[in-house]
C-alpha cells in the first residue's frame, strides 16, 4: 500500500495533516460557539457556518487562478501565513459584542483566503508528482493515502478541541465561552507544525511546485499538447462532475451542523458499559493500527516485516482487551465528539477500500473514478435513510427544547450517529480521493490549479447549501429533514448514471 510511492507524496500529506488538524479541531466547535458566544438562533448560526465553508471551498479557484500564474509552491506557503493570522483572530477572546463579530469575520475572511491558497494547491502538486509515467498507475492509490493523512489530523481534532475546552474551564477557571478560543489557539500551533514539515521535507517535491509553463521554461517536464477540441471535452467532462458532487457535500457536511444539533439535542448524553470504548480516541487509534497490522501479517512482505507486523497486532489486541476489561461503568460525552469517527473510518477503511479495488483492477473489473463518485451518492442516500428510520417518533427540535425543560425529553442511542457516519464515510472514501484524482488526471495541463479550483467551487456551494439544515432544524418533523438529503442524493446519483458513457470518454 505504501511501497513504490515517491517521497513528496509522503511529505505534502503529513504537512496537509498538520493544517487539516487545527482546521477540524476549530470547526467541531465552531456552530456551537457561535450560538453559546455570540447568542444566535440555529438558523442564523448555519448562515455564518454555510458562509464560511463556501468561502473556503470557493476561494481555491483564485488559488488556483494564481497559482497557475505564479507557481503553487508559492501560494501554498503564503497561504499558510494567512491562515495563521486569521487564528490568531479567533483565539483572541473579545466577548459577544459587535467588535467580537466584526473580528471573528476578519478571521473567518483570512482562513477562507489562506485556504484558498493552499488547499488545492499542494493536491494540484500531489498530482503532478504522477504525471511521470513511473508514476502513473498508482494516482488513484495516492489519492487514497493523501485523503488517509487528512483524516488522521481531523480524527484526533474533536477530542483535541474538547480536551483543552474542559482543561480552560478545570484548570484555569475559563468560562465556557473564553474556553471555545483556546481551541483555536491549537490551530495556530498546528500551522506552525505544517510549515515546519513543508520547507524540512521541500526537496522530495520541489520540482512540482511549478506551474506547466514554468516547468517548460526550466526544461524540468514535458508538456502534455492538447487540441481545442480534447481541452473542451475535458472541461466540460469536469464540470459535469463538479456539479454531481456539490450535492453530496451539502448531504455529507451536515456533520458539522444538523448532526451535531441532533448530537446536542437528541442523542442521550451519558453512555455506558462497552460503549465507553468508542469515545476514547485512543482505542480508536489502537483499531486502525490493527487494521493496519493485519494487511502487514496477509499482504505482501518478508517474513521479518510480518513477524513485526504481528507484535503490533498483538499487543494492540492485548491493550485493547485490558481496557475493555477496566472500562468505566458510564461515561459523559459532548456532542463535537462524534465528529472524531467520520475521520477515524477513513484512516481505518482506506487500507481495505484500496484492497478492494486493487483486487478488482487485477481482473480488469474495477471501476472507474465516475462510477465510483455515482456509487458514493447512493451510499451517502442510505446513510439519511438510516437517519430518518431512527428518527420516527421524535419530537421536533423546536418542541424538545422544550420537553429538556419540563424533564419530557426523548433521547436516542448514540449507536445512531456512529452507524451513520460509518455508512457516510463509505460514501466519502468513494467519493471524494476518487474525484480529486479525477480532477488531477483529467484536467487541461494549463488548467490544473483552476480545475482544481472547480472541484472546490462546487464543494463551496455544496457547503452553502449546507444551511438548508439549518433552516429545516426547528418545527418540521426529523425524518422529513433526512429525507430531503436521501432525496438530493438519489437524484444526483441517478444524473450522474445519466452521463457516465461521456465522463467515461473523457478519461481516455
């Protein structure tokens, strides 16, 4: 899985892993501090929320418009600056008052642009690492490996926010609104983490930081000529995707918002017995590191790495099997931390995921990129239709506000939404790596950073119409809340059926 790959990808995945930690571990908590800061209703929190991920799914295409002028090295390390100072905004505690909005958008504004900057950017890089033909065949694997990375730092962000949230308030005597910015402060050091690994590790990759046209000019890469005719099939192949894909964020990223509202609302919050395991993270790390554990004893190697391959595995099983035996009789938990497992299936499931495909593609069976991204639409449809079975007979989130006041509430196994982001996260791993090389493979050379750009734009507005949660979270029923996600994704699916033959073409 990991052999035969060039070093750069290992180096631009682990500085994305540093940047994607502070990001998630600022966002589990960023709905919510907006409605215990600054007061607002769920409506006008999801507007803020909605807002700030389109600007920061939207802005990669000025990146990427840049980069393809001065070169994405640069704009990588300049956008790292200025997420750094956007952060720093948001660490500072101001209050609720006016000047308190007014930087927290300053904030929001510096991160979204800094973003903008960096994110499409070093994925335009990693792909050019497999425009050599050494390298080509495993783009898809890379793919995979460099979506891993990013949920390694997402998956230990919700417990990082919530950790240093309970430490202010325990320790310090933080009130729990000053305590929200010392979890933005652990993204400020988590960016310095990232442009530490970037500039240690640059020579693995520095030949990639340039655009075509400057690869051309140094004499350092071929460039690949392309008639009016195959640029515009390509492009429009692209777009055609793009369009697919903004629906399945708006479905996916609700995580962040109606999940999380139905985490604080709906789901009981003590759980007890076994169950307590799942809400360690580090019981989840000793899950995926025997995962991983057992692809080194059955795959390939020599016997010395299979040998070492099964210590870890067994004393993973060990230690595992020891805390199971002394885990506590009950255990509270705070609604951000669910977010850790949507990151935690991704790094545990990519090995199995890229196991599956690998044995396809041996037989000529596997699918490609297109029909993996329509199959992940319809695995996205199936995690709402779980939500709205589950959610029959539930009061509305505008009348269990009131039932916690009165002692009527009706709550829920948290088993609800640890099933739901497990089948969410199929959905993801068929999805999202897939696109993005898609987009790295497909995209006109003299447009890498702006197509790139595109898959962004159309996360961007999937983003935005994350609010629609929003709006529904009050007096409508929960099952017809999922349902209208279960709806958009089936009809994105059923599109995306539709086209496939030319999106297929364009790949040839």
């Amino acid at each position: 899985m990991f052999k035969n790959q060039p070093k750069g990808l290992f180096a631009l995945a682990l500085a994305n892993t540093g940047e994607r930690f502070g990001y998630y571990t600022m966002l589990a908590v960023f709905a919510l501090f907006l409605r215990a800061n600054f007061g607002l209703s769920a409506d006008a929190a999801s507007r803020i929320y909605a807002g700030f991920l389109a600007c920061v799914y939207f802005l990669p295409l000025i990146g990427g418009m840049i980069a393809d002028k001065i070169g994405y090295g640069k704009c990588v390390t300049i956008g790292i600056f200025v997420m750094f100072l956007g952060y720093v905004c948001l660490a500072i505690p101001m209050g609720g008052g006016s000047a308190a909005m007014g930087t927290m958008l300053l904030a929001l504004l510096l991160i979204s642009f800094g973003t903008g900057l960096f994110k499409g950017n070093l994925q335009v890089m990693v792909g050019n690492l497999y425009d050599d033909p050494k390298y080509a065949d495993r783009r898809d694997a890379a793919f995979s490996l460099f979506y891993m990375a990013i949920n390694i730092g997402a998956m230990f962000a919700p417990t990082a926010a919530v950790k240093i949230m309970a430490w202010a308030q325990d320790s310090l005597g933080y009130s729990v609104n000053d305590s929200y910015h010392f979890a933005f402060m652990v993204a400020c050091a988590s960016l310095i983490l990232s442009i530490a690994i970037y500039y240690a590790c640059r020579p693995w990759f520095k030949h990639v930081e340039n655009t075509v046209k400057q690869a051309a000019q140094n004499n350092t890469e071929a460039v690949e000529e392309l008639t009016p005719e195959q640029t515009k099939k390509r492009i429009v192949a692209l777009c055609l995707v793009f369009t697919v894909v903004l629906f399945f964020w708006m479905a996916f990223h609700q995580n962040g918002l109606t999940l999380t509202f139905f985490a604080d609302e709906f789901v009981n919050p003590v759980v007890t017995g076994a169950q307590t395991m799942a809400f360690d993270i580090w019981n989840l790390v000793m899950v995926a590191v025997l995962v991983y554990s057992l692809f080194g004893i059955f795959g390939e190697g020599s016997g010395k790495a299979k040998m070492i391959w099964g210590g870890v595995g067994s004393a993973m099983v060990a230690i595992l099997v020891y805390k199971y035996l002394n885990h506590p009789a009950e255990l509270g938990i705070a609604a951000p931390i669910f977010q850790q497992f949507n990151p935690f299936y991704v790094v545990a499931l990519t090995p199995v995921s890229m196991a599956i495909f690998g044995a396809l593609a041996k037989k000529g069976k596997e699918p490609s990129a297109p029909r993996k991204i329509a199959y992940g639409m319809l695995v996205a449809a199936a995690a709402y239709v779980l939500m709205a079975v589950c959610s029959l007979g539930l009061l509305t989130p505008a009348q269990q506000e009131l039932a916690r006041v009165t002692g009527d509430a009706t709550f829920v196994n948290a088993n609800v939404l640890i099933y739901t982001y497990l089948i969410l996260t199929f959905g993801e791993l068929l999805l999202s790596p897939m696109g993005i090389s898609f987009v790295s493979k497909v995209a006109p050379p003299k447009y890498k950073g702006m197509m790139m750009g595109g898959w962004f734009v159309a996360t961007a507005i999937g983003n935005y119409l994350v609010r629609i949660g929003g709006k529904l979270w009050g007096d409508i029923p929960l099952w017809i809340v999922w349902s209208v996600f279960v709806g958009v994704c089936l009809i994105a699916a059923i599109f995306m059926f539709s086209i496939m033959k030319k999106l297929e073409e364009a790949t040839k």
